[in-house]
C-alpha cells in the first residue's frame, strides 16, 4: 500500500511524499490500468472493423475478386491499426514491469 498526499515535493529525480493524507491501493490501481488498457484495444479493433465494414458498403466486398480499391484501403488500415494496437499494449506492460 502506497500513502500520497495532494502536494508532493519533488527533490532530484525521486518522489518524497511528506504528510500521507490518503491510502491508495496500489493492485486497485493496476487492476484499474489492465482494465482500461485492455477495454482500449478492444474497442480499437470494433472501431477498425466498423471502418472496414464502411469501406466494403462504399467500395465493394472485400471477397470479391475485383475489389482491388477495397482492399487497397482495407488491409493498410487494418495493419497499421494493428501496429499501434500493439505499440500501446507494449507501452501498457512496460509500464506495469518499470
């Protein structure tokens, strides 16, 4: 268990906490952090869906064979989604292991 105050001084490149006013949770907060962090990426990936759905009203099936527009803004979207998706859940446990 961690114990903050509202008006932490900072000297060097430590945190000093002088007057502890309110205990914080520390597993709360980072069950908190993994429930966010994963709630973020799942609703990325039904926002990138939701865009390719719109992409094949627009430009056509993306199992047809002569879609080439489609799946020429489909699949970049999709995988640079995918990149940042995974540069976030990097970030995520980098922070939880630091």
């Amino acid at each position: 268990m961690i114990l903050a105050t509202h008006r932490p001084t900072r000297q060097g490149a430590k945190k000093v906490v002088p007057n502890a006013l309110v205990p914080i949770n520390e597993r709360f907060i980072r069950f908190g952090m993994a429930v966010t962090a994963f709630c973020t990426a799942v609703g990325t990936v039904f926002l990138t869906l939701s865009i390719i759905f719109l992409i094949e009203l627009r430009l056509g099936a993306l199992s047809c064979p002569t879609s080439a527009w489609s799946k020429g803004a489909a699949i970049p979207l999709a995988a640079s989604v995918f990149i940042g998706v995974m540069v976030f859940l990097s970030t995520v446990l980098y922070s939880f292991y630091a």
